[in-house]
C-alpha cells in the first residue's frame, strides 16, 4: 500500500513542477511564485492532507485502505488535469528539460527512497506532504542548473562576438522604448539595396539573441544590423562591449520597463550608452529625449525628424487610414513619396532608417522605391479586414507614445471607432499615470471602449468626462472576445491595444 501511495504522490510532484518551471521560465529562471501559482500550490497541498488523517486513523480496514488509494488518485488527476490544461505550457528548451529531469529525480527520490525505511503510516504521512515541499524541488534544479547553462551561454556569446568582430562588416546597433523591430526591419530593405545584410531574428534584443543570428552567418555579409534592449542597468553597456557596433540609431524614450528602472532619466542615460560608444549616431529628433542625446553628444552625429531641419528629414505629410504620403529631404534632393506603414511613428522610423541608409551611400531613388513598397510589420498599427471589420492592430506597441500616434490613424476614419484596451503592463510606479492616460486619450478619440485585463479599472478612471459613448469592462480579453458579437457592427473599426483576438 505504502508504494503505491508514495508513486502516486510522485506522479503529483511531477506534474505539478510544470507550472513552477513555467513561472521560473517566464522569470529567466529566477523561481519566484506568481499569485494563480501559489493559489494552485494551496489547493494541491490541502487536497493531499486528508491522505495524512487517513492513515492517522487508519484501523487496517478495507475501507480504509480504498480510500486512500482513491484519494491520492483523486490529487494526481487534479493536477495533472489542472497542470495541462494551463493556459501556458513549459518550453522544453535544452535548459528546461534538464531543470524538468532534476525536478523529476527529485519528486521521485523524495516519495519513494525514505518508504523503504518508514512503517506504513509514517511512509504514507511522508508522501501525502511531497506536494507541500515540490516547489523546493523546482527551486533546486534552478539553482543547480544556473550555473552549468550561464557559463555555457557566456561562452557561446564570446565565441559569437568574436567571429563578429573577425568579420568585415559593418555592425548597426539600434536602441530606444519603441521602434526597434520597425527600424532594424525597414533599414534592412533599405542597405540591402547596395550591400548583403543580415539582421537579428525578430525582436531578439539580447547578448543570447544576438549571438544566435551571428552563428548564422555565412562570412560574406557586409552589414550586420542588431537591436539592443535593456530591461535593467548596465544591458546596453554590456551589448556594446561585446558586440562592438560602429553605428547607432536612437528611436527615442518613454516610460517602458519602468519595473525595472527607477525612473526616465534612468532609461534616457541607459539608451544613450549607444551613443557614447559608437563612432557614428543617428537620433529620431521628433523625440525630446532623442534630441537631447543629439545636442550632447560629441563625434558625427545624424538628425531625423518630421519638420523642416535634419540631415533627412519629411514635410508636407499626409496621414490617413489608408497610407501616408510626404516628402523627403535627402542630401538637399526632394522625393514626393508615399507608404502602406500607418502613423507617425511609422514614418519617424522611416526617416530614421533614410538617414542612415544615405549616410552609407545608398541612392536616395533607391530609397524612395524601398518605401513604397515597405509591407506592414504585424501587430504594429497594421490594417486587417475580417468579417466586415476594419482592424488597426497595434498589438505589440503598448506604450505611451504609440497609443498618441495610432489615435491621429484613428481620427482619420469616418466610421464607428471601437478600441479594446488592456492598458500598459510594465509601468511599474507609473502604471496608475500610464493607464489613467490611455483611458483618457482613448475616449477622446473612440466611440466605444472595451477595456480588460488587470489594468482595467485604471483605464477606466481616466476616462474622459466629455466622453458620451459605451463602456465595457472585462475581466480577461477571453471574456470580452464572447462579446463581440454583440458590441461590434459590420463597417466599424477595431482599435487593438494589446493581443488580437481570435475573430478572424
């Protein structure tokens, strides 16, 4: 009885140590509990307690014996059932597999090693408590991992950033809150136009992230395009000293990863490390914070902007909901242009990337013609029609500065205007001002307002008073999607301000 009771209560700790990987993963393998897993830990651990009080008072009946069985059959299919069907799953990468394989060794060594030496009630109490102590198992193979994977990734960047400094190509390094992707995607058509270049994958922004797209290069490329993000103090340093850009690109700053800085100057000064190690260094002069980087630093600088200065610059601009059409000012030429990319962030990025791609001898024709033919980025103010609605997914630019842009995208529309909001999610101290301030820039701009997620009651709060149209507050996105149908109207406009859901 006592093996059976202990494989059972195995079984439950090994299923169990999927969710605490998961929170450990998202956390990059720092194991902290997240309110929904310590929620489901309490439940597991006081639905095996009465497996304890059956054995306490356990008289050798058959009843008795039963019961436990079923019990402890009952905890496994629990959370087994609960395990696999979570919404999010465990990515069996390299490292999480060998953190699940500890974790298992653990779960199994720890219900059935000590049964071989316990009398039968002690060995069921002892099994019936694994699942009060499984989190521990997950928090050892972490930190007995740690150190085998950091070293390993250490060594893997060095080799990386070293085969890159070998090679001879011109190396690009572009920072800011916003615009990344955008920029790295738009000035990678546009260089490709005179010479072979390769960008990081996606929005791969890390030393990790890097490293991997250099291991993918074949040694005749001769521009080497990277993001560089920064999620606490000292990453863009870190980036620069490894992978050693010639040239930078600056798309501004706002009030992102505030979780994780103290403050917007923290941000500023952490962005323009780029600017104080590159030899050449473009700024998206449209941004205060951007321009202020340009005024101070010393060595070639490059000015973007909207206006009527800069090395290159737009004027005569004219946005709508279909496209954007202006005129740039490269190298004292002008180009009546025009492009699919909606916004004004979308065009500053444009710009942005025009001054670069001049300033390394690209032909300004050239650049005129990449423009225009530049397809949407997904999930950033990209246009999609489905079932007689027009979406403007802005899925991915969850910050102050692209809700301002999307809302003169939105003006431009002649129907019924419906947003769905879960709001800004890593503001940290800001998050009240943050999402008071989408609320209320929101309601000024929609007819309707779908609002969910955790940060739906600070939108709420900040809306507008003038504001006369429908408000509707979900818990989860989940939740809002059951009614759509009943909100939304054929010819009205979706404004997605966070994932886009399933209406396709």
């Amino acid at each position: 009885m006592k093996w059976i009771i202990a494989g059972l209560y195995a079984i439950t700790c090994v299923v169990t140590s999927l969710r605490y990987l998961v929170c450990a993963q998202k956390n990059n393998y720092v194991f902290v509990f997240g309110k929904k897993t310590f929620l489901y830990w309490l439940v597991i651990a006081a639905l095996s307690l009465p497996t304890v009080v059956l054995a306490v008072f356990d008289d050798g009946g058959y009843l008795y014996e039963t019961a436990k069985i079923v019990w402890s059959c009952l905890v496994a299919a629990v959370a087994y059932v609960y395990t696999v069907s979570f919404k999010t799953k465990l990515k069996f990468t390299e490292r999480a597999t060998k953190n699940y394989v500890v974790c298992v060794a653990f779960s199994v060594l720890f219900s059935t090693i000590p049964t071989a030496f316990l009398s039968e009630k002690t060995s069921i109490c002892h099994s019936s408590c694994t699942p009060l102590v499984s989190p521990l198992f997950t928090l050892f193979s972490t930190i007995l991992t740690k150190e085998y994977f950091e070293r390993k990734n250490r060594e893997f960047v060095k080799k990386q950033a070293e085969r890159l400094a070998d090679a001879n190509v011109i190396k690009i390094g572009i920072t800011g809150s916003f615009g990344k992707t955008s920029c790295k995607r738009i000035l990678t058509e546009m260089l490709s136009e005179k010479y072979k270049v390769i960008s990081t994958e996606s929005n791969f922004n890390t030393p990790m992230g890097i490293a991997l797209t250099v291991e993918k290069t074949k040694g005749d490329e001769e521009v080497f395009i990277a993001e560089m993000g920064a999620r606490k103090k000292g990453d863009i340093k870190c980036l620069c000293e490894t992978f050693k850009p010639d040239i930078g690109i600056i798309t501004g700053v706002c009030a992102q990863h505030m979780e994780t800085f103290v403050s917007l100057h923290e941000i500023y000064t952490e962005k323009n490390e780029l600017s104080k190690y590159t030899s050449v260094c473009a700024f998206n002069c449209n941004d205060k914070y951007a321009l202020k980087m340009y005024k101070e630093r010393k060595g070639i600088k490059l000015r973007s902007c909207i206006g009527k200065t800069g090395d290159a610059y737009a004027d005569n601009v004219s946005i709508s909901f279909w496209n954007t059409k202006f005129d740039l000012h490269i190298n004292g030429k002008v180009y009546a242009t025009e492009t699919k990319l909606l916004g004004r962030h979308n065009l500053q990025n444009i710009v942005l990337c025009a001054t670069i791609a001049s300033y390394l001898g690209v032909d300004g024709d050239n650049i005129s013609a990449v423009i225009k033919n530049l397809a949407p980025t997904p999930h950033r103010l990209e246009y999609l029609y489905a079932n007689g609605i027009h979406i403007l997914d802005d899925g991915y630019n969850s910050n102050e500065a692209g809700i301002r842009y999307a809302t003169e995208v939105i003006d431009s529309f002649d129907g019924r205007k419906v947003a769905v909001s879960q709001g800004i999610a890593e503001g940290g101290r800001e998050k009240k001002r943050l999402n008071f301030s989408v609320g209320k820039r929101l309601s000024e701009h929609v007819d309707v307002m779908i609002l969910c997620g955790s940060n739906r009651r600070l939108i709420k709060k900040g809306i507008d008073k003038k504001y006369a149209g429908e408000t509707y507050v979900y818990s989860t996105l989940a939740a809002a999607q059951k009614h759509f149908d009943k909100i939304l109207r054929k010819g009205d406009l979706l404004f997605l301000q966070n994932d886009l859901p399933d209406i396709l």
